[in-house]
C-alpha cells in the first residue's frame, strides 16, 4: 500500500491540505518503522507523536467549520473521536505487544490510513465545497 499525499486528497484549503500532507506523511514514516521492526519504544513515541498532531489538525478544522458556520460539524467532530479511539487502542495494543507485529500493522493501515483517506475524501472534502459554494453564491 502506497502511502502519500495526492490529487485525490486535495480539499482545496491550503492550510487544511498542508496539515493532511504532514499527516499523511508522519503515517507513512510510522508504518515504515513498524514494517522495519524498529522496535517498540519508537513506535510508541512516532504513535504519540502521531496523536498529538492529530489533535492539533482536528482542532483547526473544527475551528475552521465553527467559524463558517458548517452544519455538518457534530458529525464530522464524531468521527475525529472516532480516529482518536483508534489511536487510543492501537496504542494500548502496542503497549501489550513485544513491538508492532503484522497484526498491528494491518490495525494501523486499516483504522488510521484507510480510515484518514476515506475521511478526507469524504467529510473534509464536503467541507471544502460548502466554503467554495458559500464563497461562490451565484453558482447555488
């Protein structure tokens, strides 16, 4: 699985997107270093630090869909929660693990980047064409 930032991630703020890049990017480092076995300790601090910048990025798309007024936001706020139970339990599930196994590392593809780029596509990318449809009003 190829794990990188493309034309399909592309929401059309450029804040959001730079974030999705680094995102993208620290994910790929991260499963890079599980597929590597690199050990236990560096994949808790690359998962912590994963989860921080997590937090970080769905804070300002929430601010950012606050301060338009969004009326999708309860819903999209859902599945952030969603995405940082996910972290919590790969967490705990490299906690009681030797170090990222196979197992673990098709957790990580399946609920972080399978989850994240279908989010993207999806939620984020909606929220991108109601700032361009409500910046746009004559093409309502």
């Amino acid at each position: 699985m190829t794990i990188s930032f493309d034309d399909t991630l592309i929401t059309g703020n450029e804040t959001i997107d730079a974030q999705h890049k680094e995102l993208i990017e620290r994910i790929r480092q991260f499963v890079d270093s599980c597929e590597n076995e690199n050990g236990k300790v560096k994949a808790i601090k690359m998962l912590d630090y994963l989860a921080e910048y997590t937090n970080f990025h769905f804070s300002e798309e929430e601010k950012l869909q606050e301060d338009i007024g969004y009326p999708g936001l309860k819903e999209h706020k859902e599945k952030h929660e969603e995405f940082k139970k996910h972290l919590k339990d790969l967490d705990s599930f490299l906690e009681e693990s030797e170090g990222p196994t196979e197992a673990f590392v098709r957790q990580v593809k399946s609920n972080v980047v399978d989850w994240l780029f279908t989010h993207i596509k999806l939620f984020d990318r909606s929220v991108a064409e109601y700032i361009h449809l409500n910046s746009n009003p004559e093409r309502l």
